[in-house]
C-alpha cells in the first residue's frame, strides 16, 4: 500500500467546498453491525479491526489530513476488510479519500500509478468533459448524498466514466470511477426547510435546477464527517461495446461512412491495438440473391477483394453465395505461409500486402448478414487472443449490420414506389393508412374488405410532349431496312439458281417479286409488314439452312448471306435502329427532366406526378388540399404549376433542339397542354393498380385527354400541334384567361416569342367547342 496526499483538484481548483473531515465513526458503526450479521469467519477480521480502532479511541474524533498517517494500521484494517480477498494490491485501484473532497490519501500502488499518470501527462490522458461539467458532477453527486441522507430522496446517479489516451497504444482508454459514500455521516448545522418530493426533483433535473437548490440549502449548512473510499476499474471493453451500440442507435440513414468508422475506432479499442485494420462487410440481397453493398466499412480491404472494382456482379454472387452455403471462420497469423493450393483465394490479399488476417462471419437471428474482418499489413501480426476479444461485439456488430441491410431494401421499395408504382411519396400516407386499417380489423377478426383510396377536389394538370410524325418515320424506317433485307435475299437466290432448283425455289422468287412490288407503294401497313418479316426471317432462312445442309457446294453463298442478316442492330436493322435510338435518346432526356422537376414540385406542395410513355412522354398532375390534409393548400400552388407548366414545355423544346446533332434521324416534338380548371375526384383501382377518374363529369376529363393529340385547326387540314409550337387546348375563355399572365410573362423574358394565335379547333366525336391558344417557342 502507498501513503500520498494526492490533491486532484489542481486539475479542477474551483470545485464546490463543503465543510468536511476525516473521521472514522461512520466506518466503526459498520464495523459494529457487521460483526453482529456475520456468520462466516469474517466475523473475526471485522472483530479485529474494531478492538484497534476502540484501543485508539477515535470513535467520533475529527482528524486532521496531515495527521492521518498516524494511524496507519487502522487505514490497513480499512482496506481489508472492503477490498476483495482474491485481488491482489496491484489489480485493483482502490484508495482512501477525505469526505466529498478530491483528496486521496492512501491506496494501492495501482491506484496511484493511474493518479500520478493523469497529473504527468494531462494533456494525453483527458477526459472529454469541461471544467463547467466537472464542477456540476461534483455538486450534483454533494447534493445527491445530502438529500438522500436527510430527506430521504433518492437520486439515481450515473456511473462515472474517465476517458483517456494510452500512451504505448494512442487509443483511448475507459475507466469507471466508483465513489463510496457509506463511511461518511452528515448532520446540518440549523433546521432545514421542508422540501417536497416535486421540488426537490425539479431541482435535480432542470438545467439551472442545482442553482436554485443552493439557495435554499446552501453548502454551509452541513457538515461531512467520514472517509470516502474510491476505486478506478479499466471499463475500456465495456465501453468500446457500448460505443458500438451507441451508434446502432443513434445513426442515421445516409450516416454509414461516419458510424462504421466509430465502429471500427471502437474495435480498436477494444483489441487495444491501433495496426490492427478492421473492415465490415455486409452481405445485401435482391430476389433472394448475393448483390454488392456499397457501404466501405474499415480500411477497405474486403471491398477491394469481393467488391465491384474486381468482381463482376455474377462472380461476386457465385463467390459470396458460395460462402454463405459454408460460413467458416478463417484465421491465420500468416498468409504467406498458407498453402496457395488450399487457400488460392488468398494470393488477392497477398497482393495487397496483407499479413495476419481473420474473417469471422456475422449472423442475426441465424441468418448470415455479412463478414467481419481483421487484418495486419506486413510487418505486425495478431494471434487467436485478440480474436477471443470480439466476442462481445458481434451481436451488435450483426445488428448494426441488419440496419444496414434493413436500409438496403428500404431504399429498393422506395425505388420501386417512386418510379415503377402509382405509389408515389405525396399520397404514401393514405396507402398507410388503408394498411394499417386492414391490418387492424385482421386482427381482431373483422371482416375485410378492400378500403377506398380516394382523393377528392383536386386539380387536373395534362401536358403531352410527342415525337413529330413518329408513325411516318416508323413506316419508312421499316420500308428502307425490308427493301434491303429483300434485296439481299432476291440476289442470294439469284446466285443460287446458277448451281441449284427446285420447285420451291421458284415459288420463293416469285414471292420475292411480288413482294418488291408491294415495297413501291406509299405505305407498308401494319399486316403486310408482318407477314413480310415472317417469309424473311421463318420460312426462307430455314429453307436456306436445309439446302446448305444437303448441298455443301451453296454453303458460301447462303453463309454470307445469314451472316449480313443475323447480326445484331446489322444493316439490314439500320434505319429502325437509327430511328429507335434517336426517339429513345429525345425520351429518355425527357423523362430525365421531368423526374428533377417532380422533385421541385414536391418542395412547394406535395402532388401526385405520373408520367407515361408513348411515342414521346405525357403526364398527369392531381393537386389539392386532400393530398396532403395537414398543409395549408391554396391559388398560389396551382399558379406555380400553371407557369411550371408553360416554361417547362419550352425548356423541353429547347432541349430537344440541342440534342439534334447527336440524333441519326432528325425528330421534332410538339407540345401539347389541355387546361381544365376545375376539381375533379381520384380513386386507386385495385385490379389495374393505378389512379383513375371518378363520376361521369370527370370521366368526360379523360375522355377529352385521349382524344385531342392528332385534332386539327377547324375547317383546314392543319394539325394544331407544331414543332416548335406551344398549344394549348381549352373550354371556357376563364380558364385560359389563367395563364394568360404568365404567357406574357414568358414573352416578355424571351422564353417565347411574342407571336400568338387563337384558334377554334375541328369537332371530336361527343366533342364541340373546343379552341386552343398556340404559341412560338422558336
């Protein structure tokens, strides 16, 4: 045992003051009890230790610190009878401390190593709490004594936790200070206010709470006699787990970079070794099958073995399920040492330097949710002991990693419900809601039924952007690739009567020739179309294979023949290949735009935006107040959309006009609006699984949508949609008369050109009155 006045506040000097001393009748009164509730031989020691402190007769006597060491075998008695027996003095850190005062006095020798390791080194071994923090605790913990020693309130206290940096590791290190408060007696030194229950803890737990409490009960009023006995345990095991599960609870989606670097800081931590590397690997599943995760948790070592720098999606998924059929723990403390005919996997880590190396697999709920691993660059190694140390963090790490995977699927549903479904983020809440209903009356047995997914009074936006004579260009796409596959085929038959014929051969030539006939008229409909490419690509090239088979001598000619024509996007597909990649490259930049836009739209008001693809895009806008029920709807969102409307027409014009060098057929858009001011109702239909119109007034909507792409101008022959043009389609002159300021607008800023035209259009079956306001882009 050590005899040193150690003063800790020197660190702190404006620590609380309270009026206390050394006294040793708090411990001889325990001493006195003991004995008479033992029943083991320690009965005898406690016996001892009192006959001593009865023959210096000290019962209640106040000592004073400097003449403490006088009584030296007493402070022996002390640590005997309240240390463990099986701990030897350089195990534990236990010591003896002056009443509530941060004075030790007498301890083991490991006791003052950590206090003389804090005084050398301060800024190395620190904890992370202020001096303003410290003070608090010290006189939260007074007050938390006081009160439960005299108005027997009881305050839970926290666990004290002293972080510092170990000096052989630089990694932190955890201690748990335990002060023991039973030797130390309190007595006021006038009567005390009455305080109650509720007082007393709106003094402990609100912020300026320990303020108020000092003045009502100020320090000065009590006196401590007593000693305190104080022991530090390394807790830094402990902690480094409760780190780890800190941050599964405390992350956030988005976080993974920043919560698995605390994670890996912590497993350091815990194997106290800074060289050694550490790397989470999460196994995620789509269908059921091995993908990537792009989580780079650790060094990143495993990511550069399994992930999709070096493996292609196929080989990752053969390699991991391949694993997961047979989870094995891999540990070697050398790798180079390994044989490369067992183990022809690990020459990838050999080439990245790698030395000692364990792979531990993760499981949660018995289920494999990735890898663990641990790893040296070479020149430091591990052994099995510093695997043994993880033990109590792969429950949480398996959990960390399922929140990870729980994330991954998440973000796939969502995918799926933004892009692919009528489910859509604006109205997810009523599908919620349904759910949880359906869920509800499932549980208690009630009858089900298919709730009604509706959204009344909202407000219809339609725009249409459409590929100019998409059909035409089809039609002589198609036409200039048939007359050369024709071509091709009447020249290969041709050569082929030189050396062979038959009977069908001349049938097929005929056809051949009529068929060219048909090719010089102005149009190929749909049905001869089809039946051409059926005599082309079924019923020629098989008889084809059958006479190169059983006439070696026409292989030549027939080869090269299937050979121009079987291959992919060949030139006998080069127009309508051309045709489909510019119409794809014009649609996807326009659904490209259309899905930032939707995005913008949705910071304003929340709506529902559903696109469809045709020869170009169109879409459907519902807005309104039973949307989104909590916010405030009102004319302003629907002005916003009115000018989304007009400007993001002309910016998709203006788009397409760009992209024209890049298209190897020539295509224009037009742009088409259909204005319908008016609230109409929704409902989600079950069996088509979207969002449809409801009432007759409202089907009459959808009706018109359908069927004014191709209308023309009244009594002229003139489509209303232009390249280069804006129309917009209307009833009654009040609802064009709400975009009219905005038009303005447009042109006045150059977005469209001042020129204007109102135009009465042609009557549509059930369909009169309908007029349209056209404008310039270009």
């Amino acid at each position: 045992m050590k005899k040193r006045l150690f003063n800790h506040a020197r660190n702190y000097p404006d620590l609380p003051q309270v009026d206390s001393a050394i006294s040793f009748g708090a411990f001889i009164k325990y001493l006195q009890r003991k004995i008479k509730e033992e029943r083991t031989v320690k009965s005898i020691l406690y016996s001892n230790a009192l006959k001593e402190f009865k023959k210096q007769g000290i019962d209640e006597q106040v000592i004073a610190i400097e003449d403490i060491y006088q009584h030296e075998l007493l402070l022996e008695h002390m640590y005997a009878c309240l240390s463990p027996a099986l701990l030897t003095e350089d195990h534990q850190a236990w010591g003896l401390c002056a009443p509530m005062q941060p004075i030790t006095f007498y301890g083991t020798e490991l006791m003052y190593e950590l206090l003389e390791h804090e005084e050398k080194d301060q800024n190395s071994f620190v904890g992370s709490k202020t001096l303003e923090q410290h003070q608090h605790d010290h006189l939260h913990f007074i007050y938390s004594f006081i009160l439960n020693e005299l108005y027997a309130f009881h305050v839970p206290l926290k666990e004290k936790y002293h972080s510092g940096i170990n000096a052989d590791t630089g990694l932190p290190g955890y201690f748990h200070i335990g002060i023991n408060a039973s030797f130390i007696e309190v007595k006021a030194k006038q009567p005390l206010p009455e305080l109650s229950y509720r007082e007393l803890q709106q003094y402990l737990s609100e912020e300026s709470g320990l303020d108020k409490l000092q003045q009502v009960l100020p320090l000065t009023l009590f006196e401590l006699r007593g000693v305190s006995v104080l022991t530090i345990t390394d807790v830094t095991a402990k902690q480094a787990v409760e780190n780890i599960k800190s941050v599964r609870l405390s992350r956030v989606p988005g976080s993974e970079g920043v919560a698995y670097g605390e994670v890996i800081q912590s497993l350091k931590v815990l194997v106290q070794n800074a060289n050694i590397q550490f790397d989470l690997f999460p196994f995620v599943r789509v269908n059921n099958k091995m993908v990537y995760g792009y989580v780079k948790g650790g060094s990143g070592l495993l990511f550069s073995v399994w992930g999709e720098e070096t493996l292609s999606p196929e080989a990752f998924r053969q390699i991991a399920e391949g694993y997961a059929a047979n989870p094995n723990s891999f540990y070697s403390p050398d790798i180079w040492a390994e044989s490369k005919e067992m183990f022809p996997w690990l020459d990838r880590f050999r080439e990245l330097n790698v030395k000692s190396m364990a792979l531990i697999p993760v499981f949660h709920n018995q289920i494999l949710v990735g890898v663990l691993g641990m790893h040296t660059w070479v020149g430091e190694t591990f052994d099995e002991k510093k695997i043994t140390l993880l033990e109590p963090v792969l429950a949480p790490i398996a959990q960390l990693l399922q929140v990870y995977i729980d994330e991954f699927n998440l973000e796939i549903e969502n995918i799926i419900k933004e892009k692919y479904t009528s489910i859509q983020p604006a109205v997810q809440w009523k599908f919620n809601e349904a759910a949880w209903h359906h869920l509800y009356n499932k549980k208690r047995n009630l009858p089900q039924h298919n709730e009604d997914i509706s959204f009344a009074d909202v407000y219809p936006f339609y725009g249409a952007i459409d590929i100019r004579n998409s059909t035409t260009e089809r039609n002589t796409a198609s036409k200039a690739d048939l007359s050369l596959h024709l071509s091709l085929f009447r020249e290969t038959l041709e050569e082929l009567s030189k050396t062979y014929s038959d009977a069908l051969l001349v049938e097929i030539i005929f056809n051949c020739n009529k068929w060219s006939d048909i090719l010089q008229g102005d149009e190929l409909n749909t049905t001869d179309e089809n039946s051409l490419n059926i005599f082309l690509k079924e019923e020629t090239s098989d008889y084809l294979k059958l006479i190169s088979q059983s006439h070696p001598n026409t292989q030549q000619v027939i080869g090269k023949y299937l050979d121009r024509i079987s291959a992919p996007h060949g030139e006998v597909y080069k127009h309508r290949h051309a045709l489909e990649t510019s119409m794809q490259l014009i649609n996807t930049a326009i659904n490209n735009y259309f899905e930032s836009e939707r995005e913008k739209l949705q910071d304003s008001y929340p709506c529902y935006f559903e696109k469809f693809r045709t020869d170009g895009v169109e879409y459907d806008i519902y807005i309104g107040q039973s949307i989104a029920p909590d916010r405030i709807f009102n004319h302003f969102h629907l002005k916003n959309i009115r000018l989304w409307q007009l400007s993001s027409m002309a910016e998709i014009a203006k788009m397409v006009q760009q992209l024209q060098p890049e298209l190897a057929v020539k295509l224009a858009t037009t742009q088409l609006i259909f204005i319908h001011n008016h609230p109409i109702d929704i409902s989600f239909r079950i069996d088509e699984r979207k969002f449809d119109v409801e009432g007759a007034y409202n089907i009459r909507y959808q009706m018109i949508k359908k069927r004014i792409d191709k209308i023309l101008v009244r009594n002229s022959q003139e489509r209303l949609t232009q390249p280069d043009k804006l129309a917009l389609i209307y009833f009654n002159k009040r609802d064009i008369d709400d975009y009219l300021p905005f038009v303005k607008y447009l042109q006045e800023t150059g977005v469209l050109k001042p020129e204007t035209e109102d135009l009465d259009l042609e009557d549509l079956q059930g369909l009169s009155g309908l007029k349209a306001l056209r404008l310039t882009i270009f």
